[in-house]
C-alpha cells in the first residue's frame, strides 16, 4: 500500500505518560486491544499506564506479572507508573528504574483509587525514600482535608457548584504548596499531574524557576473545556481535577504556548456509558482522551494563534508529547538517543484537514467521547511503531499488537 501523504508533517511518534487502560479488574471499562488502538489512531505510540487497577499495581516484584497481562494485546510499547499506599511505603526501597518509570502518588481518595497517601508522615517517608533512590514521582496532587471541610459546611448543590463540591480548586492549591515543600526539603524530583487552575500554574512555575525539581502536565480535556461545557455535557465532563474557568484555561494555555509547562497528556481514564449516566454526583470522575489529545490540543492552537505557522504548534505537540515526556520517564535510554522517533516510531500529520469527531471514529471501549461534534484542525493520517504501519487512516486499519515493555536495559 502507497500512500502519497505530500504536503503532511511527520513528527515522532507521540508518548501519553498518563493513561489508565484498566487492565486487570476495570476492563469493562477499557483495555488493552482498545486503548492501545485508540492511541495508535492519534499518533501515540508508547503509552505509561497508571497502577489504579484491580488490584492496584503496588509492588515492583508484581510489575513483569502486569507486563505479561499486556504482552501480545498491545499495539504500542509500555511501561507502568508503581502506585503505593501507607501500607507498602517500605516496598519502593526495592524499586529500581527496570521495574516503572516513577511512582504515583494519589493525594485524595477516588473510587478507583482507593490507596491514597495524605498523612504528612506518609508523604514525607514518600518523598524522602524516592529522593535517596533517584525515583521520580508523578502526583495527583489534591487534598482530602479541604474536601471534608466543604462537605461539612453543606454547601449548595447547583450544578456547576457540584464541581467545585468535589474537586473545588482550593484543594489542588493546597497540596500543590505541600508537594513544593516536601521538594525543597529533600530534592526530590515531582512531576504534578494535570494541573487545573490558574493558581497551581504560578505556584510551579515560580518554584521551577526557583530552582527545584519540579515539572507538571497539562491535560487535553482541561485545555479544551471551560465549566461551561462541563454544565453542558454533565456527568460526561465529571473530571478528578474539575474543569475549571476559561480564565484558568487562558493560564493552562499561556503556560503551554511559552513552553514552561512539562509535559501534555491525555489522563485516559474510560468510565462506560452506563456509569456515566448516572447523574452528575454519582458518575465516576473521567473521561477518555488517548486518541483525541494531540488533534484537541493542535486545534486550540490553531484557534488561539491562527497566524502562527503549523509548523509552530507542531514541533510544541513533539517537544510536549515525545522529547519532554523521553528525557522524563528514562525512554531516552533505550531509544538511545535523546531524539525520539529514532527507532521509526513516526506519526503522518495533516495539518490542513479538518473533520468532525463522530462515535464512529472513536476505539476505546467506552464508546464515546466528550470531543464527539468537534471539528478538529489537522489529522492523523498514519501512524508507525518501530517500523511497522500501526494505523493507516485512510483504510482505518491498523497493525498487529506486538508492542513491547520499554525498559532501559534493553539496546
Ligand atoms: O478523573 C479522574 N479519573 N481522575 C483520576 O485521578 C482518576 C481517573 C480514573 O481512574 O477514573
Ligand atoms: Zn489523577
Ligand atoms: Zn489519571
């Protein structure tokens, strides 16, 4: 097959570090075969999976058995995030960089999350074990304390206030400021996920100028929605962080378009139809992105800076998605260059192709998205994993699931 792609942009293949595809125990929710072809079918081909499955993914010996689940039922390679809880702090000693890429660290509770580390002394035997071993941590940095005392105080349920109820933005500041002084006093190197609010972005990039070892993510969904849509679409726009204002998003996207945010990623977290029809307070938080987050984020670059050539907002979505995103999780080591893309992980972009999202392009389990009636600027007409054509729009098909477990000792 031939396929004459003139005129399109070839980037590196893209890296989602942040991804829940539910394997084992969630899986009626997404899995393997789905989400690793909806990443294809966006340009992604190394995906890092979060360890809030069932059951969690908490012990470093129990990594190789998680990587066997995934063998032959993935089209792109992988790695894991290791979760921990109060109860197997003292395992992350026998954590070394063959086994996860870092460790996750959930701040508040969620119900697919269940081990959350919030005692200060917790956090400070996390932060201290992880400096001394050179491990990095990725957090989900919000905070109980405040949800409890908003739950207590009973403040009204308007819809768009339901938001703020479970996730306000408060709590994201709080922990921010904790994890920025757990930084300071032990070095360690903290990469804050989905970062949400106006405020959290000053915070960190005040600290990282400052000095310390610290970097954050921004997520497709929070640069593409406003609580506006999240009143709209309801339920489906549940997110852990909220959707917050258009002028946090202006914040998101100043930090973006400047380069001082750290890494983009989709926070791929599927909950089914069924789930997320329940009602706005019963409804699990998440929603599905991996093949939606580099055609979101390159069309609201179009739409914020319709003057700036393609190729601008381009080399950003690989400087974001594949060189940031290398260096970060040790994926460099085995590409064996800092360049990636170098072992023909390629993704065949047109960036002057706009198309409307329907549930009929959509590959994850779930079955939808909330990008569905968007008219997205560019495509992705091909994708290719380590050599091997993965996706091939034009036919809407896709390769064979050989993708493999990255690990830096490997040529
Ligand atoms: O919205 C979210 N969904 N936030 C999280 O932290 C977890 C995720 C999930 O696993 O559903
Ligand atoms: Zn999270
Ligand atoms: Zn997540």
């Amino acid at each position: 097959h031939v396929r004459d792609v003139t005129g399109c942009h070839v980037l590196p293949g893209l890296i989602d570090s942040h991804v829940h595809f539910r394997t084992p125990g969630l899986t009626h929710k997404e899995d393997w075969p789905h989400g690793s072809r909806a990443a294809a079918a966006g340009g992604v081909t190394t995906v890092i999976d979060m360890p809030n499955t069932q059951p969690p993914l908490l012990d470093p010996a129990k990594v190789s058995e998680r990587a066997e689940l995934v063998a032959g039922r993935s089209l792109v390679d992988f790695r894991f995030h290791l979760g921990t809880s109060p109860e197997t702090l003292d395992r992350l000693k026998a954590l070394t960089p063959q086994d996860a890429t870092s460790v996750k660290i959930f701040m508040a509770g969620h119900h697919t999350a269940p081990n959350v580390l919030r005692s200060p002394s917790d956090l400070r035997r996390a932060f201290e074990f992880a400096a001394g071993q050179s491990v990095l941590l990725v957090l989900h940095a919000e905070a109980d304390a405040v949800f409890a005392l908003l739950d207590a105080a009973g403040a009204p349920p308007a819809q768009y206030r339901d938001y703020e109820r479970a996730r306000p933005r408060s709590g994201g500041i709080v922990a921010v400021t904790q994890v920025i002084e757990l930084v300071q006093r032990y070095g360690t190197h903290a990469h804050i996920l989905h970062v949400s609010s106006a405020e959290e972005v000053q915070l960190l990039i005040a600290a990282r100028r400052s000095g310390l070892p610290i970097s954050f993510e921004l997520t497709g969904h929070h640069l593409s929605f406003t609580a506006a849509d999240s009143a709209r679409q309801g339920a489906r726009l549940r997110l852990s962080p909220s959707i917050r204002s258009a002028e946090d998003q202006e914040a998101l996207w100043a930090a973006l378009l400047s380069g001082e945010a750290g890494t983009l990623g989709s926070d791929h977290a599927p909950h089914t139809v069924e789930e997320k029809t329940r009602g706005v307070a019963q409804a699990p938080p998440g929603i599905p992105g991996v093949q939606e987050l580099a055609t979101a984020v390159f069309t609201g670059m179009r739409r914020r800076q319709p003057e700036a050539p393609a190729d601008r907002h381009l080399v950003l979505l690989a400087e974001h998605l594949a060189r940031r995103p290398a260096e970060l999780f040790g994926l460099a080591h085995r590409k064996g260059s800092i360049v990636p893309g170098l072992d023909a992980d390629l993704v065949v972009f047109d960036a002057d192709r706009p198309w409307m999202v329907t549930a009929a392009d959509l590959h994850t389990k779930a079955g939808w998205s909330a990008y569905e009636g968007w008219t997205m600027a560019g495509r992705v007409l091909a994708t290719v994993r380590r050599g091997e054509v993965i996706w091939d729009q034009a036919e809407g098909r896709f390769g064979s699931p050989v993708g493999v477990l990255l690990n830096p000792d490997c040529p």
